[in-house]
C-alpha cells in the first residue's frame, strides 16, 4: 500500500466514490451480468442462516444484497452499505420497488462503520475490499460490528485470463492519468495467502478459501467497451482526451479480434471467495 498521509486517503475515498456515483446507472447492466453471478455465488457460500442480521459492504448495485434478502427472510435484515451515493440511491429505489422490508441502503466509509458492535450475524463484501486505503483497518471494523461466532463472506478476483493480457499492456502504454484509480496501488488480494495473512490479522480464523472460474461472453465490440465504462475501469478512461480516447478504442477493437469466437469475445473469471468467522 502506498504511503500517504490521511488526507490523501480522504481524497481518493472522494474520488472513488463520484466514480462510481458516475457508473451506476449502468454498473451490472451493460455487459454480461459478472456481479450478479458471482453476488448470487457469494451468498450460497456463506450459507446464511434464515432471519440473519447480514451487513453487505460496497453493495453497489446489491449483487449481493438482493439474494441475501431473499436468503434470510422477512424475519431477517440485510443493510447495504456503500461511499457513491448515486450507488446507494439507485439500489434503494430498487429495493422500494421489489418490496423488500427487510433490506436498506447507507452512504458509509466501510473503515468507519456507525453500527454498534456485535450488530450482525454475517458481513460480506462482494469484490470491494480492495478499494480500501486501510484494509486493516476496514477488516477490524468488520470484526467489530460482528457477534461473536459470526462470520464474513469475501470475494476478490483472481488472475487474469491470459487471452486479455494485451489489455493491461494497452493501458501500460496509454497516457492515462493512473491516479484516478488510486486503488491499483494498494493491496493486493487476487491470491489465497494475501487473503488469508489480511483476515487473520483482523482476528478471523477458520478460513476457508474457495476459487470457482466461470466464462462470459460479450456479444460485440461495443458492448464490451459499453462495459468498461460501467465499472472501476472508467476512473482511468476519462482521463485520456478525445483524440487519446478514440485512438485506445480503436487499438482495443483491433486487439479483440485475436480472441472472438463465433458468439462473441469470451472471458474467463477466476474468483476467490473466501469464509472466516469471528471467535
């Protein structure tokens, strides 16, 4: 993790969050639906118990918070929490549209959660925790607002698919401003030993690590490129000027052309979801 000053960290909070207040409106629409996979998959792995007390850190657009819902029950509760308000505002009409009593929405910090202690039966946090300058500390305050025998549920990606390795040197080689995704420099949890050193040193135990692979395909060029405008990608996009702009979808349209397949361009996904509980 980089080292800068809390006031920096406070800035990068910022602009990550009217980022992602940006993307919302398209974030899990555009694009095969990777979040809500894998949200689904999240939920089933934490098996949780019916009328639980979840938490769901970085809820975004609630690929997890919508099938914890229906998991735990109207006697349950399921409280999402995120920094874009954008985010939290466009799932909260969700939820009031499908009914749903027993879920919420807040606009918090994950490393400044306001919960009492001991408030939930299970934390999760679906590909969120690396957008945290403090992970640390926003795992211990995960562990905080846990009862005790609670536990958390985590997903991270994990490597990338070799046939889109030209697409990390294309950004490389791009004039992008990296600083407008402050995240690439902190830690780094795409492998199970820097999940687990990261938990344990929060105080979970009993990990357990689970890395599940599935393939997606995107129908077109544009489709793909409407996707990466969708997610943490457009950070770095909207830093190149138009000429700049035009010039790097271009370079991506002729690369992709390596990999299509007669239904589209297909990628692989690997994830890591990993389990620990409060002792």
């Amino acid at each position: 993790m980089q080292n800068v000053n809390p006031t920096q960290h406070q800035q990068q909070k910022q602009q990550i969050a009217a980022g992602f207040s940006r993307a919302a409106a398209t974030y899990d629409q555009a694009g095969p639906p990777l979040f809500t996979y894998f949200g689904q998959r999240l939920v089933e792995l934490a098996r949780l118990p019916e009328h639980a007390h979840v938490l769901d850190v970085a809820a975004g657009r609630g690929a997890v918070l919508f099938p914890a819902a229906e998991q735990v029950g109207a006697g349950g509760s399921v409280v999402g929490i995120d920094l874009a308000e954008n985010m939290v505002e466009t799932t909260q009409e969700e939820i009031q549209r499908r009914q749903l009593a027993q879920a919420s929405m807040y606009v918090m910090d994950a490393e400044h959660l306001t919960f009492p202690s001991a408030s939930f039966d299970v934390v999760c946090c679906g590909f969120g925790l690396f957008f945290f300058p403090h992970l640390e500390h926003a795992l211990r305050e995960c562990a905080r607002v846990l009862k005790p025998g609670g536990s958390i549920a985590i997903s991270t990606w994990g490597t990338t698919d070799e046939r889109w390795l030209w697409y990390g040197d294309l950004l490389k080689s791009s004039p992008l401003n990296w600083e407008a995704a402050p995240w690439f420099t902190y830690q780094t949890l795409n492998n199970a030993d820097a999940l687990r050193a990261a938990l344990a040193s929060a105080g979970f135990t009993q990990l357990a690590i689970v890395e599940e692979q599935r393939e997606f395909v995107y129908a077109s060029e544009e489709e793909w490129w409407a996707a990466q405008w969708s997610h943490g990608m457009r950070h770095l996009l909207e830093t190149l000027p138009p000429s700049d702009l035009a010039r790097f979808q271009s370079d991506a349209f002729h690369r992709l052309q390596a990999i299509k397949q007669p239904d589209g361009f297909p990628l692989l996904c690997r994830v890591l979801f990993t389990i620990g509980h409060k002792p």
